[in-house]
C-alpha cells in the first residue's frame, strides 16, 4: 500500500496488528528452528522467548491505539521484526560459545533480550510522556550541551576497548554515549537550523562553477567539522565522527535546499578522515587493512594496529554465496568477539546468504523511508527537520557498518541498529522509533480536518 493510501485507511492499527502478529510468527520460527539445526531439539527458552516477542509487539501497539491512534504503521512492526532477527542470531551464536569455551565469548542473548525489553518501555513511556514533539524545540541548547559533554566524556574518562575510546564503565555496565548524542544532535540540529535556515541559504561567491555559501555562515559547518575532528583523534571513533558530521550536512540540505553545503561537506571530510587516516595509529592500521584485507589477514599478528577481521568477514561471506549455508550451519564463530557486534552481518551472510543480507538492508530502507515519508509529511519545519536527521542518521550508521564489514569502506566499530550486540544501541534505536511515531501521529492530524 502508498504512504496515501495507509494514512487515509479508516484502521491503520488494525494493519499494524496484523503486520505484528506475522513477526512474531517469524521470529518464533527463526528462534525454534535454530535449536532444532544446532542440537535436533526444541531450544530450552522458546516458552520465554515467546512470552516476550509477544508483549514487546503487543504492549507498543496498545499504547498507539490510545495515544498516537494516527501513526505510521509499518515503523514499530520493521523495528520489532529487526530486533527479533537479532535476538535469533545471537542465540545462533551463543549456542557455538557455549559448546566451544576455548573462544572464551560469553553469552550475548539472554543480555540482549532484557535490553530490548528496556528499549520497548522507554518507547512506551516516551510516547505517553510527549505528547507534541514541538516540546522538544524550547531545550535545544541545553539538549547540545548534554550531547557534547556526553561526545567527549569517553576521550577523558572513558574505557579503551578494541582499539577505540567509546565505552563509559559504570559498575558491571558499560555506556556509549555516541548511540544517544547521534539522537540529541538531531534535536539541536533541527531546532537551530529552523530558526536560521533563511541565513545559511544565502548565495555567496562561486568557486569552480559551484555557488559557495557565504563566508559568515560558513562558521557552522566549520564548528562540526572541528568536533567530529576531535571525536576521531582524541576517541579514535571513525563510525561516530562520520555520523555526527554527516547528519549536519544531510540536515543542513534538507534545510537550505543548496547542493553547496553538501559540497563543503563532503570535501571537509574527505580531508579531515585524510589527515587522521594518516596520523593517528589505531584509523591508520584500519585503513591499511581495509586496502589490503587479506595481507591483513595472513599478517595481522606481525602488525600493530592491524586487524585480519575484514578478511574473515570477506570469506564467510564468500562461503555463504546466494541462499547460505543454513541458519546454524555455518562458522561465524571463528571472527571471535565480532560475531555479536558490528560483524554480526557476516552471520546473516554466511549462513542466509546473499538473499538474508539483501533482506536485511531491505528492512532498513523500508524503515528509514518511512521515517523520510514521515518527515515529508510533517507540516511544522522542526518536526520535518526532526524526523529527517532521525532518519539519515540511521541510514549512516547502516551505510558505515555494512561497508565497513563488506570492505567498501574502512572499520568503524559501529553496532548494527537493532540487530548487534549492545544496550545503549538498541535503548537508542528505541528511543528514534517512539520519536518518528509521535511526529507521524502530529503530522497526520494536521492533515485531517477536525
């Protein structure tokens, strides 16, 4: 069905239920028919596992019905069906752990499920407690300034894990504060530029046939360009430095309609990722294993700072060629930790194939469309703005680990939305759904008459 057709369907909650009931059906099935791939039973948590994809579809859509009645309704079942897939995986692989200690991985699962369950009641509470997005605009500033001090926290008092500075320890737990300044920067983004979008769309002087903004509004784009630097040595965070400046140009586009900035930017990060590519240690080892990954990989004890993960994350997915080698039957296990990070893909590569994958990505673009079509719609400038910056930023962070494991660009470190390991990433992508919800739900309103 259109975007058109759903938004004038008299019950486009009863399309939701009904999108939902068929994901948990899939991810009941992925779930039981692993175990019974893995070790020829049903797998001991399937009553729970159950339980629980039951009431994380059901519980959001009942509070939909009563408050946000005119949402998008395909955005909650494509968020749930990608969290159930994750689940799915995660079990696949704690199963290998489990029988293999020498990899010495503890179990993801278990851990995963009960963060989604947390993602899920902060999307409920979040869609009881705002109820106008628009509430959002007063607290720009101060939503910029927690995100800063949230960007640089790591750099000083942060845990340096696998090469990068993005965890904050706090006891047992660990934070990154990147899968939630990615969503304030969208807030402050979105309120900032829709008060100076008229200024930094001037015209300024051209350059090589390309009309430059003026050298006064200039100032901005130079400010993130500054800090997404300063992330990417001080932190050595590629995957978040890359999201941070690229939501501002997406955003600032959508706002001023000037190819120009787009320009600017793309030519600011080029240059900035050059520099750092080849000064800073840690980026540069990623960027030498990623022009050569299978070096890497038959070297990568003899280098410091180089890692032979992208060669085996080409071989399996080589080894998975078209349809895969079956869910539990192939060998993620052998990328060690990375199985249940950002290289959880090479799981969906291998053992669905190339089908699995471009089903995968598929999933995503459907989401952020959604949340594109949402922006489109949205009448108010901070909720259109809102709602594209949630969307690209999404799309960024897919783009930098999907590349990043694929060998189309270099390692990021980045987590999977929804599907990796993580609960900062997952409470985060929780967080986006239950804003695009609500600004769909306003936008909708505003187009019916009263």
């Amino acid at each position: 069905m259109t975007f058109a057709a759903l938004a004038q369907a008299p019950d486009r909650r009863r399309t939701e239920a009904r999108l939902l009931a068929l994901v948990v059906v899939i991810a009941v099935f992925g779930y039981t028919y692993t175990g019974l791939s893995m070790s020829g039973r049903l797998p001991d948590g399937l009553a729970v596992f159950t339980v629980s994809m039951l009431l994380m579809a059901l519980l959001p859509h009942l509070v939909l019905r009563r408050f946000a009645p005119r949402a998008d309704p395909l955005i909650l079942p494509v968020a749930t069906l990608l969290t159930g897939i994750g689940l799915v995986l995660l079990h696949r692989l704690d199963i290998t752990y489990a029988q293999t200690p020498r990899l010495k991985t503890a179990a993801a699962a278990n851990g995963q499920l009960v963060w989604t369950a947390i993602g899920v009641a902060v999307c409920i509470a979040i869609l009881l407690i705002l109820r106008d997005h628009r509430i959002l605009q007063r607290y720009i500033y101060l939503t910029m300034v927690i995100a800063l001090v949230l960007l640089m926290a790591p750099a000083f008092f942060g845990a340096d894990m696998y090469g990068a500075k993005r965890w904050i320890l706090l006891g047992p737990l660990s934070l990154q504060p990147g899968e939630f300044v990615k969503i304030m920067i969208s807030v402050f983004f979105a309120g900032y530029l829709t008060v100076n979008r008229d200024a930094l769309a001037l015209a300024g002087r051209r350059a090589l046939g390309i009309q430059l903004p003026p050298g006064r509004q200039l100032a901005p784009i130079f400010t993130i360009w500054a800090i997404s630097l300063l992330v990417l040595i001080f932190e050595r965070d590629l995957g978040t430095s890359l999201i941070f400046f690229g939501v501002f140009v997406i955003m600032l586009y959508m706002a001023t309609d000037r190819t120009s900035w787009v320009v600017c930017g793309l030519l600011m990060a080029t240059v900035g990722a050059a520099v750092v590519g080849s000064l800073e240690p840690h980026v540069h080892g990623r960027v030498t294993a990623w022009l050569d990954p299978m070096r890497a990989f038959t070297k990568a004890g003899q280098a410091e700072h180089m890692s032979n993960q992208l060669g085996q994350a080409l071989l399996s997915f080589g080894s998975g060629g078209i349809s895969g080698s079956g869910l539990g039957q192939g060998h993620p296990e052998l990328i060690g930790f990375a199985g249940n990070s950002d290289f959880i893909l090479t799981t969906v590569g291998e053992e669905l194939g190339l089908a699995g994958v471009m089903a995968v990505i598929m999933l995503y673009v459907l989401l952020a469309q959604r949340g594109l079509r949402v922006g489109l719609s949205a009448r108010d400038p901070f909720g259109k703005l809102l709602a594209v910056g949630l969307s690209g930023a999404l799309l960024l962070q897919v783009f930098v680990v999907s590349g990043g494991v694929t060998g189309l660009i270099p390692l990021t470190g980045k987590a999977l939305p929804f599907l990796a390991k993580g609960g900062s990433s997952l409470v985060a992508n929780w967080v986006m759904v239950a804003l695009l919800l609500r600004i769909s739900d306003h936008a909708q309103r505003r187009r019916e008459p009263a």
